[in-house]
C-alpha cells in the first residue's frame, strides 16, 4: 500500500533552513557585491578626475570662464541701456533678458570646452584611459556645469542691481539650476559631436538651440511665473517640462556618447 508522502506546510520550510547556503555561494554572492561596489567606485573616480582635471586647466588659463563672464556682462550692459523703460515693464523682460545671456554665454562655454580638448589632443589621451565613455560625459557635463553656475552667481547679482529687481527667490534659483542642467547636458553631447568638424563654432548653435528650444521656453515661463508671484499651479508644468528634459536628454546622452566620440 503506498504511502502518502505529501508534505505539511510547515515541513518545507523546515526542509529549505535544513539545507543552508553553501560557503562557496556565500563566497560567490560577496565577491560579486564586492565587485559592484569597485565599480560604482571606479566610474565616480573617473568622473571625479575629468572634472578635476578641467577646473585646474581653467584656473591655470582662465581662458573659458573669463570669455563667458565678459560676454555675460556685455549682454546685460547692452539691454540695460537699450531697455529704458519703468519697473513693472523691466519686471516683465527679465527672465527673457537672464535666459538670453545664459544660453549665449553657456554656448559659448560649451564650444570653447570642447575646442580646448580637441586642439591640446586631451580627447584622444580621454578616449585612450581604461574608463567607461559615459564616466568621460558627465565629468565633462560637471565641469561645464560649474562654469556657467559661477557664471550666473555673477551675472545676478550685477543684473539685480542695474535693474533694481529682487532675484535670490529660492524657486527662480531652482528653475535656474534645472534649466542649466537640461541646457548643459544636451550641449555637452551636441559640443562632442560638432568639435570634429571643421566649422564647430557655427555647428554647434545650429544643433544646439533648436534642441534647446523646450527647456529654454520652460525656463523662460518659470523664472516669469515666480517673479510675477503667480500660485505654483500655474507654472506646475513648465517646472516639470524641466525635470522631464533634465531626465530624457541626460538619458540619451548617457546612452550616444560612447558612439559620438568613436566615430
């Protein structure tokens, strides 16, 4: 007569602590985290000295930052006298006026970034090192990142005195912060792939602005919003047009880098 051999409940639990984890697949497991971690360690070394290496190279010539901050501060002299006009109506131009001198001033930044590498042979010693591409992109997005930041920390303070306008708002700051991440991660890759050409400082713009045009159209409506004191509903999408830009482009450029600067 057979014998029912169908198990309690509870007996496969005891049955799966009577069969522990072997050492060797301990081992296995902890070597591979080990592993994960050396990794995760290695890629922010990596980024780390990309951007270390072009924050000295710019204190050494100040060469970038110096173009960017004398073109800013050209761009606000010009439509501060060209903009006579009263308080409320200068209220009304001022994220249009601040979105316009941080895009010509970040391009300018990012296409003289890219130029300095290519022309010094930096891209080829880059391409070369034992390091994954995408370590190479955002060293690079993080250093240009860094300039045009200090860039703007002069550049508001100079336009809230000329224009006598109150622009240390904790949102407009935000909104400038999102808007420079979106513009300078997208620049970045556009700046890789225009400074093989022979004509990049007139490549770069046209490839640049017509990508650029959602962030920068967000910006512009934020920044107007917040210095208008408008409720956060009202200018809830454009906010989030930034994040989702910031996201999609860093994405994709995380993604393209490595087959732009091979090819």
């Amino acid at each position: 007569m057979a014998k029912d051999v169908t198990k309690a409940p509870g007996e496969s639990m005891v049955a799966d602590h009577a069969n522990p984890v072997s050492p060797r697949e301990t081992a296995e497991r902890s070597a591979g985290r080990a592993r994960v971690r050396a990794s995760s360690g290695n890629f922010l070394k990596a980024v780390s000295a990309v951007l270390w290496k072009d924050v000295q190279a710019e204190v050494r010539s100040r060469e970038l930052f110096s173009a960017m901050l004398v073109f800013s501060l050209l761009i606000i002299l010009i439509f501060n006298f060209a903009l006579e006009l009263d308080i409320k109506t200068r209220q009304s131009v001022t994220s249009g006026v601040l979105w316009a001198t941080f895009a010509f001033a970040g391009t300018l930044g990012l296409n003289r970034s890219m130029a300095i590498e290519k022309d010094r042979g930096c891209i080829d010693g880059l391409l070369l090192a034992p390091v994954d591409r995408s370590a190479i992109f955002f060293g690079k997005v993080l250093s240009n990142l860094v300039f045009m930041l200090i860039v703007e920390a002069v550049v508001l303070p100079v336009y809230s005195v000329l224009y006598n306008i109150n622009l240390f708002q904790p949102g407009l700051l935000m909104v400038i912060l999102l808007g420079s991440i979106g513009y300078v991660a997208v620049g970045t890759l556009l700046a890789a792939m225009a400074v093989q050409t022979r004509m990049r400082d007139i490549l770069l713009p046209i490839l640049l602005f017509p990508v650029a045009i959602p962030v920068l159209l967000a910006a512009v409506k934020a920044s107007s919003g917040i210095l208008a004191g408008v409720p956060y509903e009202e200018i809830q999408f454009p906010i989030n047009l930034l994040i989702a830009y910031d996201l999609i482009f860093v994405a994709v450029a995380f993604m393209t880098f490595e087959n732009i600067v091979e090819e």
